[in-house]
C-alpha cells in the first residue's frame, strides 16, 4: 500500500532513507524530555527511526485519512491514542502531554510551515525543541541574524525564545513528488535564558507593524504608535534584535501605549 500525495494538503514524501535518520538524529539525547510528536507523518519515513529511539515516549498527528489508515497497518504499536487522527493548528496539545515538556520533528507542509511555529510559539514553555524540515527560503530567514535581508517578523518572535541552527539543505530529487523548490532543516532548542522583559502580544504588535514596512525607519513604520523620540526609531526593521525590539515595547508602554 502506498499512500497518494495530495496537492490540496502540500504533500512531498521525503523518500531519502539517510535524510530521514539525520532529521531524527537532530533530536537531542533524551533528558530534557521524554515526549516527541511527529507532525505529518505520511507514510513513516521519519517515524521509522524514531520508534528506534526507545527513549523517546513518540506521539503522531496526521490529517490526511489515508496516511493514517497506512500507519496503522504498518505501525501497529501507534494503533492507541499516541497516532492523533487530526490536525496540528487546531488540536489541543495539552491533550497529548498535559503539562509536560515535549519536542517536536516533522517534514512541514511547506504552505502551512509558518503557522506550525507560530502555533509552537503558543507551547513555548513546553516545547522545548524543535527539528524540521520546510522550504529552504523559510528555513534560512527562521535562522537569520539581525542585519540580513532574510531577517523578519517570525525570526525575531521565534529567536526571542529560541536559540535556531540551520542544520542542512535537500533538494527536489529526495521527493516523491519532487517540490519545485529545495528544502532545509532546522533546529530550534528552547534558551530558558530568554526572558521577553515585556508585554508579548504588545512586542508581537509592534514587530509586525516594524517589519510591514521594513523598507521604511522605525520613525515612520511606527509612527501610528506616537512613541517619543528614541535612537532607535532611526533604524530600520532588519537592523534590530530582540532586546532593541523589547526596548521600543517598553517605550511604548510608559507611553501609555497610544495608537494600540
């Protein structure tokens, strides 16, 4: 039994064995957590080697009908509550692992890639890992530093949090069907360290107000927010980090956060 990749679900099975073991063994030795979910399984490439690492308790969430039907005739041991017959944006995590600490891998739909970590963001305080696989171009800018033209909204939100390492790049060929595109994992390992010394969903405002015009200064691209004059608001978007980013937040607060 094979199952059929569905455009309407962006599916691309990774069919490179030695792909998929470098993805798993991206994971970090047990310790900081036990739990892992796969997200989009398909037919198990990925899963094949997680079920090696016995140290890992592994759980399953798949959409598709098809895949999973495929994965409880091939993997039995998930035919239980741990292969989750649903879809990850909308499904209640704390479901699967309460309020434990947990990890993440998966080959990432690569239309819905940026809701997945925006969703990550939602369990930070328990998702403590992340290994990946997604578009090449998404991966790079997820791992950019401030100052880089790949540098936006969803690397600072993420890097605010997370210490991010692109690990390595795939291209079409190791794809039933090949994607037009190449493709990149990477790894993101929760830095307890990182401290949002501000409001987040005020900082997540502001971030994206920034970047939405990134072409502009900050004095212009914030200019509805009326904060009061700061070096910062010289600079553009690109050009600021978390703690700069945190800055302009509190800025905005002891300002009474006008033009929220």
């Amino acid at each position: 039994m094979q199952v059929r990749a569905k455009k309407s679900l962006g599916q691309h099975f990774l069919n490179d064995l030695d792909a998929a073991k470098r993805i798993v063994d991206g994971l970090q030795p047990a310790g900081a957590y036990t739990k892992v979910l796969e997200i989009g399984p398909g037919m198990g490439v990925l899963t094949q080697f997680l079920v090696k690492k016995t140290e890992y308790e592994t759980s399953l969430i798949e959409i598709d009908k098809e895949s999973v039907d495929y994965l409880r005739k091939n993997y039995l041991e998930f035919t239980g509550p741990r292969l989750i017959d649903g879809d990850f944006l909308r499904y209640p995590l704390e479901n699967i692992f309460g309020d434990e600490k947990f990890a993440i891998v998966g080959n990432f739909p690569y239309f819905i890639s940026t809701q997945i970590f925006f969703r990550i963001l939602e369990y930070k305080d328990q998702c403590i890992e992340v290994v990946g696989m997604l578009q090449k171009e998404v991966a790079v800018r997820l791992a950019a530093k401030p100052g880089n033209k790949d540098y936006g909204i969803l690397s600072v939100l993420l890097q605010a949090f997370y210490d991010i390492e692109y690990l390595f790049s795939l291209g079409p060929e190791v794809f039933t069907p090949p994607p037009k595109v190449n493709s990149g994992v990477i790894r993101l390992v929760r830095n307890w360290d990182k401290k949002l010394e501000c409001d987040p969903a005020k900082f997540k405002s502001l971030v994206k107000m920034a970047f939405n015009q990134r072409r502009k200064t900050l004095r212009n691209a914030l200019r509805a927010l009326q904060l009061p004059e700061h070096p910062l608001l010289s600079k553009r978007a690109e050009q600021l980090g978390v703690a700069e980013f945190t800055e302009l937040t509190i800025l905005w607060k002891d300002n009474g956060y006008l033009g929220a």
